[in-house]
C-alpha cells in the first residue's frame, strides 16, 4: 500500500480515537445518549480525515487543499451553534438550568474537541511521513505515528482541562438561619422565603457553603452571575434537588457577600451530604467566559 | 414559546386587609394559620414563591 495512504488512515484513526477519548459522560451529564455519540463521532472522524490530509496534500504541492481546512473550521463552529442551539432549547425543561455562560463554555469545549482530533490528525500523519522518510520501514513510521498521536490525545486534552472553582476558592459549610422571613448564611441576607413550611423544609434539610475566593481575580469571577448559575445547576444535578415547577421557592440559590465578595450557595439536596455538595462546588468549572483577570491590570494591583 | 410572568406580584394573602389597596387579587385570610394555607396552595397553583412582607401580608411573586 501506498506510504501516503497508510499515512492518512493511521492519521484518521488517531484523530478518530481522540475525539473518542474525549466522548464520556462526564459530570456535566452531557452527552450521554447513542444519537449524541454517533453525531460527535462521525463528526470528529471527519475533522480527522480532514487534518490527516493536510499533510500530504502540501507534499503533493496541492495547496488548494489547505483550503478544505477552513472549511473544517466553519464546519465545527456549526457544531457549537448546534450545541448551543440544543441546550438552549432543553433549557426551559431543567429544574435548575444551566444558564448562558454554561451552555456556551459547553459548546465551546465541543467546537474544542474537534480542532484537537484534527490537530491529532495532522501531527501523526507528520510523524509517519517523517519516520517512513528518514527510516523507511513501514514499522517504526506506524510506531511513530502512533507515539505522537498519544502525545498529543494526553497531551492536548490535558490543556483543555482548565480550571475549577477549586483552584481559586475555598469552601466550608455553613449554618442556615432565619430573621424572621430572610434566610440568613454567614451573616449574608439571601432572600425572604414567607411560608413557615418552607421556612421548616430549609432548617432541616437544606445545605448551605461559604465559598471564599482567594484573591481579586476570583471575586471577580465568581461574581458573574452565569458562572453562579453553573454552581447551582452543578450542585442540584450531582445532588439532587428537592423541587418541582410548583416550588420555586426551593430553587438552589447562590448570592454574593457584597461586602466580601463571598458567594453563598443553599440548596436542599436529594441526598444530604455536605462532603458531596463541597465536592460539587470545587470541581465545578470555571466558565471561559466569567474568568475575570483583574489583577492583569496596574489598578487592580494598587487596590489590592 | 412558553409566554410567563417574570418578578411580578401574582396575588396578596392577608391577615390585614386595611393595609392592602391595590389591582392584585388579595385573599383575606382569618388568621395566620390560614394565611398560610392560603398561601401554600396558591403558590402551588400559580407556580409562585410565597414572601412575608412582615405587616401581615404574604406577596406570591413569579421568579
């Protein structure tokens, strides 16, 4: 078989498999249905295909095929207009939705994960052309090949990672009071919840947390009201929430200290377990767009 | 397209009906026990969160 052809079908397969590893059910619950794998899949196989021919195309001096690859490029950004599309419109149906800065962090990774099979593509199909060129033995090319497809599938994965609230915030329980109607956590007033039935529902089976961010960048991230959104939709949907459409008084509420800058989260779980819920709360991302940077910048470091 | 009513006052149950003047259908309750009551169900039915405004009335608002 041609070296070039082998080239392109290990590259695909690399490329295949890395979006493969990146296709799991993961906290955020999402994908997790055949249809969505089977779209994502074939998808990703051919964003593969695409960075898997890029390579060989230049060799053949065939330059209008770098082309094809913007047309990949336009290609995924439908498929985060389709992610979006697709969230948004469950929205309404989520006891506790996931907000707009969540669904579009969410698209965003898919759109993500399809540059990053194509990527994986393109590099491993290099890497066979390389070794096939310097070694000429079918071998040690579909070796290296391989290498730097793993390379670059741990690697890049990796870098998309990104961070959690834990790496800019602590988090501790806290008590749930009531002056009079309000709902007291941490000396911050959330909000008047007027029936004593649910007044009672909150004292005995409600969980409350301080999140404290740990420095100005934090706050100021953790201020953004979508990414307190993605606190509360992450912590109802690994809990549990105890509500339904009728009582929205038992919506899991986030406010902000603004005295101190620190959020407050209560919700009243399926399941009462303060060790789950400050989990939750740590390894909930943080959102692409609420990351505030502030102390980038010389006047945020002169009131800090 | 689902068409709600966002952050607006649904309904008024009170205990005290000469502090209440107003275009919101309000429910006089005896007692508090039957505000609460009162309260409770509307809330269910109008899909509303009950809060105390702490001079005898209950506010049903849409969130």
């Amino acid at each position: 078989m041609d070296a070039t052809v082998t080239a392109v079908g290990l590259g695909t397969l690399l490329g295949a498999l890395a979006r493969l590893s990146m296709l799991r059910v993961d906290y955020r619950q999402y994908p997790s249905y055949p249809q969505a794998y089977v779209i994502h899949l074939t998808l990703g196989a051919i964003a593969a295909f695409l960075g898997a021919v890029a390579i060989p195309a230049l060799l053949a001096k065939d330059f209008a095929a770098g082309t094809f690859l913007s047309l990949a490029a336009t290609q995924f950004r439908e498929v985060r207009n389709i992610e979006r599309e697709t969230l948004t419109r469950i929205e309404s149906t989520e006891l506790v939705v996931r907000g707009t800065a969540y669904i579009e962090g969410i698209a965003r990774v898919f759109e993500a994960r399809n540059y990053i099979a194509m990527v994986t593509a393109t590099l491993s199909t290099g890497g066979f052309l390389l070794a096939d060129a310097a070694l000429n033995t079918l071998p040690a090319a579909v070796l290296a090949s391989a290498c730097v497809g793993a390379v670059c599938i741990f690697g890049l994965s990796r870098a998309m990672r990104g961070l959690k609230v834990a790496d800019m915030a602590t988090v501790r329980p806290a008590e749930i009071e009531f002056d009079g109607p309000t709902l007291v956590v941490a000396g911050n007033r959330l909000m008047n919840v007027g029936s004593e039935a649910a007044r009672e529902k909150y004292r005995t089976e409600a969980l409350a947390v301080v999140i404290e961010p740990k420095d100005p960048n934090a706050k100021a991230t953790l201020a953004n009201t979508g990414q307190r959104q993605a606190l509360a939709h992450n912590a109802a949907a690994l809990l549990g929430v105890k509500k339904d459409v009728d009582t929205p008084e038992f919506t899991p509420i986030v406010r902000r200290n603004i005295e101190t800058g620190e959020v407050n989260l209560v919700l009243i779980p399926a399941e009462r377990d303060m060790d789950a819920l400050l989990r939750a709360v740590l390894d909930t991302p943080v959102l692409e767009g609420a990351y505030r940077r502030p102390l980038a910048a010389r006047a945020a470091r002169m009131v800090d | 397209m689902e068409v709600d009513i966002k952050r607006e006052i649904v309904a008024v149950v009170t205990v005290a009906p000469d502090r209440v003047v107003g275009a919101v259908p309000t429910f006089l309750a005896a007692d508090d026990a039957e505000r609460e009551r009162i309260a409770s169900s509307l809330a269910v039915i109008l899909r509303a969160a009950v809060h105390d405004l702490g001079n005898g009335a209950y506010v049903l608002v849409k969130h």
